[in-house]
C-alpha cells in the first residue's frame, strides 16, 4: 500500500490530484457546495432540466409503477416496457430506425466500438476525443490510428496508408473541454470515400443543437452519412445514461455483442422516467435551448471582454485556458472563494499546458447570476496574476 500513498503524493506535488467535493440539494444555478452556497458553472445540466418538477414527477411516477430496480441485464428480465418507449422514442427524434439505451456514455461508447471493430479491423481517432471513445478503442483491439484534431488530410493519409477488413471512424461532435465541432461534413465525404463506417459521440450536443435539440448530425442534414450515433441522457436531458441509435442491424448487433449493455443491469425505471420526459420537454420547446444560447453568448462575451483567453463560441462550452495546473487551480481556488464554482481542468484530461476552467453555463441561470460570475473570475485571475 505505500506505493500507493506514494503515487498520490506525486499526483499532489505535480498538481494534478483530484479530490471530490460534496453538492447539496438540486442541480441547479447555485448548489449547495460543502454547506456553502455559490455559483454553478460546473454542470453538464445544460437545459436545467435536472431540477425541472415535470422531470422530477416523471422519475416518481415511474418509480412507483416499476420499482426501484430493473433487476437484470436487459437480456435477462431487465429490458422492461418503460426501456422500450424511450429507445422508441429516441429513434423516432433521431430519424433512426432503432436505438438502444447503456447505463452511461463510458457504457455506450466502449461496449459499440468493441462490438464493431476487432483484430483484422482499423479504428481512426481525433487526438481529442473523450476518454470513454479513446478505452474503446483499446478494447477494440484493432489497430488504432489517431489523427491530428479535426484535421481531415492527416486523417485521410492515414485511411490511404491502413489495410483492414473493417474501417470506423470516431469523433465527439463536440468536443467536451474545448467546446469546439467536428468537421462533420467533411468526416461524412471521407467516410464514403474510403468504405468506412462513422460514428458520432454527441454528448454534448444532444439537446442543444437543432430545431429539436436533436444534436448536430440531425441538424446538419447527415443522418444519411452517419452510422453510430451515441447520446447521453445525463447531460443536457438531466437523467442519467446513454443511447446508440442508427440502423436496426447495427442495434441488433449492439444488443448481442456489446459488452457493457449484455453484462450490466438495466438502467432504473425512476431514471428512465425522467429521461423520456426530458426527451419530450426537448423536443416539444426550444425556449431553453434558446436561453441556454443566450447565457453561453453573455458569458462568452463578458469573459473576453475582460481579456481572458478564451476560443470561439462554437458550442455553449466556454472553456478559459490558464496554461499550467498550478495557475488553474489558484484561479479555480480563488473564485471559489468568492463564490463561484468552476473546477480547474488539468491534464491528462486536457493536453499539458492547457489547464483551465470549463465554465458551462445553463439555461436557469439569470443575467445577474452570469455577470457576478465574470466579474469573480476577472478579479480572481488577475489576482493570480494571468
């Protein structure tokens, strides 16, 4: 066991331990952080929806119609009604013939890569991709050729240069610490070009992006393109969980061959009571959507107002790049201090040299609660000296 008090001691003297902190009462603008109450701009709970009373009462009812528990892996007895309504469901938003509901986004992405490409196969990955899409890869045991972030030419280089029987290409559609996009299109012409199949993880896009929150690849018109789709139902829908949607083949498959979906117990219904709600109240109203949009742009433009380093607002991602762990965590420190909750993001979640704040503002914030959050984090970064 000192090895391991000496692996945490080095994490600790090169600034990159990690220590959990306790959140009170509801997700929602302020939480209760450590018996205080500040500012949250440290959520995925991008529409509010979390802390929505529709949501809530949906989870309750669900709860005393099906329990507390599934049961079983849904190959077993866990697959109940309330699991098919939603996978139905999400097809049916998404324009796919079918999807299938994982216990997480971690779930989904490892248990479909796994099941798609194997030993004779080649996976192509962005440098950036989330971690959850990088493990499957591995998992995968295919060759794994990684490509430059968002750069079609190295990727289709590698295509050229790579044998294999099967061909998958992944990508985030947005990418979770930078908040910028995919070059969809251009991933969807390679695709075709060079016979490979195409996968999406849209976690944090799911939502917030198109007429009906159904993420980018739908509001870009490329469904047709795209062969995996992943969602999660934890982010901007406020349950908990995750889906692959596309063709009613590859679900088939998903359903036989992943892993993580044959050997886990089927999500709650209280949970999925919640997720198809919130699926619904997305679909239904953009009204959120657009206040979500509307914060992201104050923040954003606040921020830059007072000279922080920030990148463009593609996404309502707002991440503010501070350079070394040290400088992130007196920054993140310091406006906690002040009442403001945004976590310091340190490698290896980011590349070295890229710590920061990911501030993700949400659609229940008001313009007071968004402008006391760059006036803390202006005051507490120059404090800092940045």
């Amino acid at each position: 066991m000192r090895a391991l008090a000496d692996d945490l001691i080095d994490l600790e003297a090169r600034d990159l331990l990690r220590v959990r902190r306790l959140v009170g009462g509801l997700q929602g603008p302020e939480v209760e952080l450590d018996g205080r109450q500040v500012l949250c701009f440290a959520s995925n709970n991008y529409l509010g929806l979390a802390a929505d009373p529709e949501v809530i009462e949906a989870s309750m009812a669900a709860l005393r119609d099906g329990g507390a528990s599934a049961g079983a892996s849904p190959l077993i007895s866990g697959h109940m009604a309330a699991h098919d309504v939603l996978e139905r469901e999400i097809a049916d938003w998404l324009g796919c013939e079918a999807a299938l509901v994982f216990g997480s986004g971690y779930h989904a992405n490892i248990g479909a890569i796994a099941a798609l490409a194997g030993h004779d196969d080649a996976v192509f990955s962005d440098s950036l991709n989330h971690a959850s899409l990088i493990d499957g890869c591995r998992l995968a045991r295919a060759t794994v050729r990684i490509y430059d972030h968002r750069d079609l030419d190295d990727l289709e280089e590698k295509l050229h240069a790579t044998p294999a029987r099967r061909r998958l290409i992944v990508s985030d559609s947005v990418f979770s610490m930078d908040g910028d996009i995919a070059p969809l299109e251009g991933l969807v012409e390679l695709a075709a070009r060079h016979d490979a199949w195409l996968m999406f993880d849209e976690a944090h896009a799911m939502g917030i992006f198109g007429d009906d929150g159904g993420g980018l690849v739908a509001a870009r018109g490329l469904n047709h393109g795209v062969h995996v789709r992943m969602g999660t139902l934890g982010k901007a829908l406020g349950s908990y969980g995750a889906f692959v949607a596309g063709s009613r083949v590859l679900i088939e498959l998903l359903v036989n061959r992943a892993r993580s979906y044959v050997f886990s117990t089927g999500l709650p219904p209280a949970v999925i009571g919640a997720a198809l709600a919130a699926v619904r109240i997305a679909r239904q109203s953009s009204d959120r959507r657009d206040q979500l949009w509307r914060n992201a742009r104050r923040l954003h433009g606040g921020l830059s107002a007072s000279g922080l380093r920030l990148g463009p607002l593609d996404s309502t991602i707002v991440p503010v790049i501070l350079g070394e762990s040290k400088t992130a965590l007196g920054v993140a420190h310091r406006a906690l201090a002040e009442g403001l909750w945004a976590p310091a993001i340190r490698p290896p979640t980011v590349p070295p040299g890229t710590a920061r704040l990911r501030l993700t503002p949400i659609a229940t914030h008001d313009d007071e609660q968004i402008d006391r959050a760059v006036r803390i984090l202006a005051h507490a970064a120059g404090e800092e000296g940045v």
